[in-house]
C-alpha cells in the first residue's frame, strides 16, 4: 500500500507531515519530516499483539520545546567532535560546543531540528531531502542529503543514507532511535539481552570524547560477543557510573562499507528481537542515560535506562583521528551507508 499522510502543519512556513508505511505482517512506521524522524513503530509480540516499540511525543510541539533526538537522523556528523573543532585540508573549523567541552549531533540546530523536504514518497518507500548549506553549524560545503526509509516484507525498516557535497567537508549520519521492545514506556531494557558483533572498542577520555585508542573487548566489560543480560553488565565502573551504556564499539567485518550485522537486542517477556545490520564501522550502544522521567507519548513516563538507542555510525571524533575511518566527503563522491533494523520473534 502506498504512504499514507496522517496529518500536515506548518512551522516558520514549512509544511510538517507524517506519513505511514505498513507491511503484510502487521509493522506500521510513522516517519516525520521534522528532523526524519521515527515518531512510532508498531511492532507485534510473540502473541501477535503490536506495540510502539519507540520513544516519542504525541504532538510536534513536544519535539519543538523537549528535543531530546527521539527518532531523529543527527548529523553533519553524529556523536562527539572533541572540543568542537576539526582540521580538513590545513584549515581549521570551529563548531558549536553543545555537549560539555564538545560538539555533539551537529550542533546547536543539527537535522534532528531541520524541516526536510518528501522528495519521494512510494509503495512501501519514503525519501527526505535536506541540502544543509555551506556554513550550516560550522560545517564546510553545501551538502546534498537524502535518506530513504523502506519497510519491507521481510519486517526490515531499511534506512539509506546518500550525500553529495561541493566542497571537502565531513559527514557522518545517524538513526537515533530509542528502542524497548517491551512498549515505549512499559519499564526499563535492563533484563534485554545485548549481543555485539565487536571485538574492539573505542576508549574515551573524561569529555566521553574518544582518545583515538581501540581496545580489545577480551576480558572486559565491553565483550558482548555472546548474549550479555544488560543488566548484569550495565553497573559495571568501565561505563558511566550510576548511569550506563554510552559507547562505540567497532564492528566486525571484512571489509570497510561491508553490509555486517552489528549485533541484536532480545525481549525474552515479548518475544520481540531486533537485529541490526550496517554498512558502517561503529555502532553506539546507549540506554537513555540522560532520559529523565520524560512524559511521552500516551501518558507515558520514559526513565533513564528506558530504551536503548543502536547508532550505527562512524567512529565518533574520527575528524581529529587519522586512523579512523575517514568522515571526509569530496566533491564527486558520494556518502553512501545503509543501516537495517530486522524484526522477529523467539
């Protein structure tokens, strides 16, 4: 069936929309174009009953005044550039400091925040368009972007990144969607089970600002190789103390852009499991660490440990580590990644 529009209002004079993909088998997606964002996603449980399994708002005014990127698509560059800066070419750029000491999501209005245009809209297919304008929060380059959400019959929800640019600039391009596959709402993801195809990490320093070393998992709290209870790992010290899970673990794959599974998420109460698969390096795994007795949709009270977000995306602060994968995006290439979450029941 075609995208259906539920609803269409206008901000600064922009047209905000929401439509909705549906499948045969009872997965529903409702996707706005204020910050490409996914506001719902039905998802059935072992017992066929579907549930929104993401965090959100009911009314666009919540996302206007509470923002905290619910769904959204961050960039320029999602995650952390240690001390808002960067060097490309000899010259450096200076960023918005919005996290701490650093730069985080893109800035003060990152495309959580932009109004993207519905460029395609099909059967069971819907693309956004946002061309972010040379200086836009600091950032070089007029960048073309389009990212395509599909739903398909296999109950993958497909996400399909694309940029083109004009001048040498840096891109790296996030889903941040916060997952219980509970229910959003319906208590905390700590008797989930975790399980990362990864067997390196990236180390942070007391900014959560990488420090450029990769790390073996081996014999550390971070190996989740095999299916971990979150919450038999998620008070572990090597994490944020009293908190949790906010990190970037590099995924294993054979070869860079290679499409690999970067691990999966398992309700044992529902039934309901989410693989992740990426063409990307790096996956941040984060539980809602700053999510703070946020109402939300339904009435909904959503707490820190809430829902866990899989950000599948490049290494963070890779602008200012040469041995990382490289953010850089040049006039005549193309930014191309894919990131899929696939849902089944055990």
């Amino acid at each position: 069936m075609k995208a259906g529009k539920k609803a269409e209002i206008q901000v600064e004079g922009k047209s905000v929309a929401l439509y909705t993909l549906i499948n045969k088998k009872g997965i529903s997606v409702d996707i706005t174009n204020y910050g490409a964002k996914i506001v719902r996603l039905y998802v059935p449980d072992k017992n066929g009953n579907p549930e929104d399994v993401v965090l959100g708002f009911d009314t666009l005014e919540e996302y206007l005044e509470k923002e905290p990127y619910f769904g959204a698509v961050c960039g320029r560059v999602a995650n952390r550039i240690k001390d808002g800066k960067f060097m490309l070419d000899g010259k450096e750029y200076k960023l918005a400091v919005n996290n701490g000491t650093n730069h985080l999501h893109g800035g003060n209005i990152g495309y959580n925040a932009r109004i993207w245009d519905f460029s395609t809209i099909e059967e069971n297919k819907l693309s956004l368009r946002y061309l972010s304008p040379d200086g836009e929060e600091g950032y070089p380059g007029n960048l073309d972007i389009t990212v395509t959400y599909e739903l398909t019959e296999e109950n993958e929800l497909k996400i399909h990144y694309e940029a083109t640019t004009d001048k040498p600039t840096i891109v790296a391009l996030t889903q941040h969607s916060y997952f219980n596959l509970k229910g959003a709402g319906n208590g905390t993801i700590c008797d989930n089970l975790l399980q990362l195809n990864a067997d390196f990490y990236t180390v942070l320093d007391d900014s959560f600002a990488p420090t450029g070393e990769i790390r073996p998992v081996q014999d550390s709290a971070f190996d989740f190789r095999t299916p971990v209870l979150i919450s038999d790992r998620i008070d572990d010290e090597a994490f944020v103390p009293g908190k949790g899970l906010d990190n970037n673990w590099c995924i294993k794959k054979f070869q860079m852009h290679e499409l690999a599974c970067a691990g999966f998420v398992y309700d044992p109460a529902s039934g309901r499991k989410m693989e992740v698969y990426t063409t990307q390096p790096g996956i941040q795994v984060y539980s809602a660490n700053w999510v703070d007795k946020q109402v939300a949709k339904d009435g909904k009270t959503c707490d820190m440990r809430g829902a866990i977000c899989m950000e599948t995306q490049g290494f963070p602060n890779s602008a200012n580590v040469p041995f990382f994968p490289s953010p850089v995006l040049r006039p005549g290439e193309k930014y191309d990644e894919w990131c899929i979450y696939k849902f089944s029941i055990e």
